[in-house]
C-alpha cells in the first residue's frame, strides 16, 4: 500500500487500486466517456419509466 492510498484528496479508484495492488487506473479517452454518459442516462431513463409505471398502478 502506498502512502496515496492515506490521503483524502487521493479518487477512489487510484485507493482501491493501490490497495489491491494493481496499476493504476487510466483516464477514459473521449469515446468511452461518450459511451460511459449515454450508458448511465440510459439507465436514468429506464429508472425513470418503471418510478413512472408504478406511479401510475399506484393511482
């Protein structure tokens, strides 16, 4: 373990790496933080629509 890993203004992910004693984690390039954003605002829409169906049952 590093000394990194002690500190608080050190991301989660380069803590966890250290702790497990792998590299550390690269920065996504432009493409996968495009694919990463429409991968999580598919999954709020799709949160969205099962809030909004039980909305409706519920009524």
């Amino acid at each position: 373990m590093t000394d990194d890993a002690d500190t608080t203004d050190v991301p989660p992910s380069r803590r966890l790496a250290a702790l497990l004693g792998l590299p550390e984690p690269k920065p996504f390039d432009e493409a996968q933080e495009r694919a990463y954003q429409q991968w999580l605002a598919d999954g709020d829409a799709q949160v969205e629509a099962i809030l909004a169906r039980r909305r409706r049952r519920a009524a």
